[in-house]
C-alpha cells in the first residue's frame, strides 16, 4: 500500500527525507505549487536564511523543475490541466516516491482565513480523503482553529504520518500498487 498526503512541492525539494521514506509515498501536489518553483529558484528572495542551506536548496528546486519538465512527465501533466480537479498519471520518482499533480482550483471557500495556495491544498486533501504534509505551524493551527475537515501533520512528523494507517488499521489515504 502506498500511503498519499498533500503537499506543496517546495516542501519535497526542502526536506530530504520525504524522498527516502520507509515505505512507497505518494506526494499530491497542487499544480500552482509547482509554479512556485520557478519563482523561488529565479528569485532573489531567499527560499532559507543560511546562504549555504539556500544554494542548496534552490539546486534540489531546480532538479524537481527538470523533473516536473522530463517529456513524458511534462504530457502527464499537461493532460491534468485539461480540467478542474483532475489527477495526472504518477510521475515515478523512484521505486518508493511518486507524485501526482492535480489542477486544483481555489473557490474562496477558505479565503477570507487561507491564501489561494492554502486553499487549493486543503480543497485537494478534502476532496481526495488524504492528510496534507506542512511545516507551517501557523497553517496547521488556523486549519484546527477554522475546524476545516482535513487531517494535517507537520512535517517533523513525517515518520509517524507514514505508520499511523497502519498501525490504526485504517486504509484512509492510502492507495494499493497496482
């Protein structure tokens, strides 16, 4: 079984471990965090405070940009964004990570308490059953705060989201290999 979360696709390229995990991921990623990217990389804002972490840093984002681009990744893509809220084919990182982009769509649903990208991430764990991966703390209390219907863990957190499927026996968020 392959346990999915949200998540934002500059969090995949920040936090190493979330491309070795113990057991086969799948990262959901709204397509307007992989638009991100490009602004991070090419920015003159600094993506971490220490400049050596930020190097680093905005090189993974410019591996996970040349990846999200490879050809037969970028047509799976592209056929996502033929409509709202369709899912790509798995992009296949390796034989334990794969992504899925969605072309989530922000209805203001939670606007006056969440920017348009913290809303398309809790539409997209809502409307697919799946907890969202942050290291935002802030994020994660005005989700409880708002009492919004979606499972989130923090990514220091990462191990424990990964077993507590298993361990509670619950198949939520998880998909079979196929």
């Amino acid at each position: 079984m392959r346990r999915r979360f949200v998540i934002e696709a500059v969090m995949v390229a920040t936090y190493g471990q979330l491309l070795v995990p113990a057991r086969p991921v799948e990262y959901v990623i709204p397509y307007s965090t992989i638009m991100e990217l490009y602004d991070m990389k090419e920015g003159a804002e600094p993506v971490m405070d220490d400049p050596e972490d930020d190097r680093h840093v905005k090189a993974k984002i410019a591996e996970l940009i040349q990846f999200f681009q490879e050809s037969l990744n970028r047509k799976k893509i592209e056929r996502a964004l033929q409509s709202p809220w369709r899912e790509s084919a798995p992009l296949l990182l390796n034989g334990e990570v794969s992504f899925t982009v969605v072309n989530a769509m922000d209805n203001a649903q939670y606007g006056e308490v969440f920017d348009p990208i913290e809303t398309e991430q809790i539409l997209t764990a809502s409307r697919l059953q799946i907890p969202l991966l942050s290291d935002q703390l802030e994020l994660q209390d005005r989700i409880v705060n708002a009492e919004v219907p979606v499972q989130v863990f923090d990514i220091e957190d990462f191990e424990f989201a990964m077993e507590q499927e298993m361990e509670s026996g619950n198949d939520w968020g998880a998909t079979r290999d196929v």
